[in-house]
C-alpha cells in the first residue's frame, strides 16, 4: 500500500501534463516555441550593450578616468569680465620664470627674433587686409566716368568699325562695277550715307544684345556691357548716325538707295537681331542684310535695280555663309552660353553643308556673270583658281568638322571676297564696248561722248 501511495503523484503530475497537452493541442506547440524564442532574442543584452554599461559604470564611479573638458562661457557675460578673463589667462601662460644669469644673453636675442617675427606677421597680416579690401572694392560696381578723349575709340567699338569699312567696301565694289561713268560727287555722298546707316544699325544691335554679350568671351568687352558708355548716349548716336545717314542718302543719292538703306536698318535691327534667339532663319537673313550694300552701290551709280545689282548680291550672299559657318563653328561654347540659335550649335551636320554648297554656288555666280554682260568671259577663267581654293577648304570643313578646316576656311574667306571683286572690275565691260552696242541704261551715247571729250 505504501509503494502504491508514492507512486501515485508522480502518475497523477504525468496525467495532468498528458491532459493539458490534448486540451491545448499540439499543432500549437511549435507557434509557441517560436514566440518566446523572439521575446527572449529582444530582451537579451548585446555585448555591445553590456560594453557600454561597463564604461558609463566606470566613468561614473572612478574620478580619475572621466573627461576633463573646459567648460563653454556664458553668452550673457558682458564683454568687460571676458576681456579681463582673457588678460588673466594671458597673464598665466606667458607668465616668464626667473632665468639664470648664464642664459640672459640667449633669452634677449631670442625676444628679441620674437618680436621681429610679431612685426613682420602683423605687416603682412595689415597687407592682406589691405588686399581683400581692394579686390572687394574691385569686384563691387563702380561707376565709369567718361572722358572725353576716350569717347572716339569707345564709339568705333559700338559702330564696329570694321564691319562697317567692310559695307563701305562692298558698297564701293557696287558702285566701281556699274556700267556708267564714275562722279566722285556721288561715290563719296553714298559711301558716307552707307557708312552711317552701318554705324546706327550696328549700334542698336548693341543696345539690344546686352545682358546675352556678357555672357559671351568675344562680347564681354563691348562698351555697353563694360558700362562705358550710357544706353542713352547709344541710341543718341545710332539716331545721330542713321537719320543723317538716310537723309544723306536718299537727297544727296536717289530715293531708290535712301530706301535700300532704311530698309536694311530694319532689317538687321528689327528682323536678324531678334531672330538670333529664336531660329536659325537668322544667318539667311543677315546674308541678305549682307547682300544690299553692294547692291546700294549700283542703285547709287545707275538708279535702277537691274541683274547687275541682283548678281552682285548674290555674290556677297554665297560669300557670307562658308565665312559666317566657318567663324560661328570655333564661336560655339559662346554662341551656346549668350542663348544665340545658329546653325553650328544646333545644327551642326547643316551647317557644313550650307558652307559648302555657297561655295560651289560662288563658281556658278562667276559664270553667270559674263553671260549677263557685266564682265568678259575671262573673269570666271581668272577667278576659277581662287574659288576652287574656298571650295577646296569648304570640302575639308565638311568632311573633317574640326576647329582647324574652320579656322582656314575662314581666313580663306577674308582674302577670296576682295581678290574676287578685284578681279571683277579688272574683267569689267568697257563702256566703249556697251555704247556699241546700245547697253548703256538712261541716255548711254551722251555719256560715252562725255568720256571721249578731253
């Protein structure tokens, strides 16, 4: 009975675990473990935790291993106690302890060298402040005052003086070529009407393009963006140049050439300046604006727009695309930062094209020439050489697309277009040889007759 009696709580611990396990069910069994696994991974401390606790354990109770930093001074202190704070800790570092009679001499020189090198860090110190001063006062804005014998110079840069002695000289070549007898009366009336109106409208190209020059390297130093000069003294001068211009021209000249002028002003102002933004219309129409000098010129001479007028804008219309395309291709970082719209930016495949094909159109328009009876057959045989020359590099630009065929094509450019009109009006028609046969325009056999008498 007694061995009956100790065993029965073990059998009755082992039914009621046996009892608890069917009531709980044993699929939960495995969801359990898994849950105080996870409680127990949370509330476990890290080495890293217990590292931590370790050293705040420490530094809290051993004095002698805790952190011994300066304490930061109040800002509410007045400025007198920190001034004397800092005389005090001056006093207390550089305070000097007793020397030996021995090292006297060495400690005076040495001094001494200390306050030379004093000196000389406070000299340069003075000299850099007085550096930084300046260059901010270089870099503010300043007003530029205007002197007067500078005023000449400034207002041949914002004419562009020798884009302006160019028209003049291709309005010249006009002139010179028209089949009538020269009147030096009304070359330099047209010559200095031309020049006008090219000084007023390259003056108010100016005026508008001012904040995109100074973003531009070639344009930076023009007198607007520098402040040389005032945008109302600017426009004074453009009005100053291009109304006596007109008037000059269209009194002194005939009203065909007055109007060819004016219109040419609008043009380049108000159509291809404007257009420089938005398309790259713009290089087609600035090679119109090109092509009217030459053609002023003979409207000068002749007073009528006949085929010679045509081809001789013709000529500085092709002539203008290889030289403006070839200019414009090494100008192109510039040309992108200003916001200008040309072809050598956007387009750079056209561009080349375009270039090439005027250059080839300059050997037709030299053909087309004789057959107008404006010069003898021996103009396109003479200008043949030159003009495969320019094509020749206009090839090499297309084919190689680099700064270098750019660059020679359009110092090419520079010397073909006078050496082409040169030999123009070497191979021009005598009047000798139109009065013969009844070519000259408005009453010709009057004018021959004035040449023949001595």
């Amino acid at each position: 009975m007694s061995a009956t009696r100790r065993c029965c709580p073990p059998r009755a611990l082992a039914g009621l675990f046996v009892w608890r396990v069917r009531n709980t069910g044993v699929p939960q069994i495995p969801c359990r473990f898994v849950h105080i696994y996870h409680v127990a991974n949370n509330r476990l401390i890290t080495f890293q935790y217990f590292n931590f606790l370790k050293r705040m354990y420490v530094t809290q109770c051993n004095k002698d291993l805790r952190q011994r930093a300066k304490p930061k001074s109040d800002s509410t202190v007045s400025p007198f106690h920190e001034l004397q704070q800092l005389d005090q800790e001056k006093k207390v570092v550089h305070k000097i302890s007793p020397v030996s009679p021995i090292h006297q001499l060495g400690s005076e020189t040495s001094s001494r060298n200390e306050l030379r090198e004093m000196k000389s860090a406070a000299e340069t110190e003075g000299s850099v402040i007085q550096v930084g001063a300046e260059s901010k006062e270089d870099r503010q804005w300043k007003e530029m005052k205007l002197r007067l014998d500078e005023l000449p110079g400034i207002l041949a840069r914002l004419s562009k003086i020798k884009l302006t002695a160019l028209v003049v000289s291709t309005t010249s070549a006009g002139f010179a070529m028209a089949p009538v007898p020269f009147e030096l009366t009304c070359f330099l009336l047209a010559s200095l009407g031309t020049g006008l109106a090219s000084c007023a409208a390259n003056s108010i190209n100016q005026f508008f393009e001012v904040p995109f020059d100074s973003n531009m390297n070639r344009t930076k130093n023009r007198p607007l963006v520098r402040g040389q000069i005032s945008p109302l003294l600017a426009v004074c001068f453009a009005a100053s140049c291009g109304i006596p211009g007109i008037a000059l021209l269209t009194l002194g000249v005939n009203p065909l050439t007055g109007a060819l002028g004016a219109f040419n002003i609008f043009l380049y102002t108000c159509c291809y300046t404007p257009l420089k933004r938005m398309s790259i219309a713009n290089t087609w129409v600035g090679a119109v604006v090109g092509a009217i000098p030459p053609m002023m010129g003979w409207t000068a001479a002749t007073g009528s727009l006949d085929a010679g007028a045509l081809l001789l804008g013709g000529i500085l219309y092709s002539w203008q695309f290889p030289h403006f395309n070839a200019l414009s291709w090494g100008l192109r970082e510039d040309y992108s930062r200003g916001g200008y719209c040309m072809m050598s930016v956007t387009h750079p495949g056209l561009c080349r094209r375009v270039a090439l094909r005027h250059c080839l159109a300059l050997i037709g328009l030299s053909v087309v020439a004789p057959a107008l009876d404006i010069t003898t057959w021996t103009f396109p045989i003479i200008s043949l050489p030159i003009n495969l020359y320019i094509s020749y590099l206009g090839f090499q630009f297309y084919r190689d697309a680099d700064r270098s065929s750019s660059r020679k094509l359009f110092f090419c450019s520079l010397w073909h277009l006078p050496m082409l009109l040169l030999v123009m009006f070497t191979c021009k028609k005598s009047l000798l040889e139109k009065e013969d046969k009844g070519d000259l325009p408005g009453g010709g056999h009057e004018a021959a007759m004035e040449i023949r008498l001595p």
